[in-house]
C-alpha cells in the first residue's frame, strides 16, 4: 500500500507529549501503550489511545504528529506523538524547555494563551493560528539561548 502524506512508518521511535493531563493518567497511558510507541501502525495506535479514553483527531492538518483528545465530556486533555528525533519533535522540545528557563517568556505565553481564549472562544483554528507569531519570535530567542546554554534535548515529560 502507498504511504500516506506524512504517515508515521513502523519502527519509528516516538515522544509523546501532554498538555493539561494530569501526571498519574499520562503514566498510565504511557505504561499501556509503550510497546505501541515502539513500534506501531496508525490504527494499532488509535486503538491503543482509544482505550485509555482518548480519541485521535485524523482532522488535524499538522501531518508529522498524531493528536489525541479527550472522548466527549471527558477530562480536557491534548496529547501530540511525534516520531522521535525529528525536527518538529526537536522545535517541540526546545520550545518547552526555554519557557520553563525562562520565566517572563512563559508568563507571556500564558498571558497570551488567556487573552486568545476568551477571544476566540471555540474556533480551535483561529486561536491556534494566533499563537503563530509568538511561536516563531520565541522559538528565534530560543535558539540563541540554546547555543549560549549548549542546550540539548531533555526526556519527553511523558
């Protein structure tokens, strides 16, 4: 069979990463699903997240990760698996490790991501695509500051 557009081959080693899931449910994901991260398929993925209650969102333009979400009026949760060593697995994780190093860019962060909220309320699209410009500023600091610090990759929070 032809491979899809930014289909995630068998073999890859992948990170997850959580967003608002609180830890002891993310280990247990995690626990569950190692074999799978390991070595899986789309659809053994799917059902492997599935059974830890979330659901995949096959709508998500972004094609170098796989998103999942909570199952409907499930606790909010927002899981990204990205095969391990990329570059937008890299960006991902340089990204997180400067604002935690650096307080006032993560206020900023937090600041923004509050104001877009109650701007954009559910239109996913247009408050994802707000964040764009602080994505690409931050991630220019970012990169200054990882080649003062010798910064390198940290172990996925998952």
């Amino acid at each position: 069979a032809e491979a899809k557009p930014g289909a995630l081959d068998p073999g890859d080693r992948l990170r997850m990463r959580a967003h608002e899931m609180p830890e002891q449910r993310l280990t247990s994901i995690l626990r569950n699903t190692e074999s799978v991260v390991a070595d899986f398929d789309d659809e053994e993925l799917s059902r492997a997240m599935v059974a830890a209650g979330l659901v995949w969102r096959r709508s998500n333009p972004e094609l170098t990760k796989r998103y999942f979400r909570e199952q409907p009026h499930g606790e909010r949760t927002h899981v990204h698996v990205r095969r391990f060593g990329s570059w937008h697995e890299q960006w991902a994780l340089l990204f997180r490790d400067y604002l935690r190093a650096q307080p006032i860019a993560l206020e900023q962060y937090a600041s923004l991501k509050r104001i877009l909220a109650a701007r954009y309320g559910h239109d996913r699209a247009a408050y994802t695509d707000a964040k764009g410009d602080f994505f690409w500023s931050t991630i220019r600091s970012a990169d200054g500051w990882a080649a003062e610090t010798g910064w390198l990759p940290g172990p996925s929070d998952g």
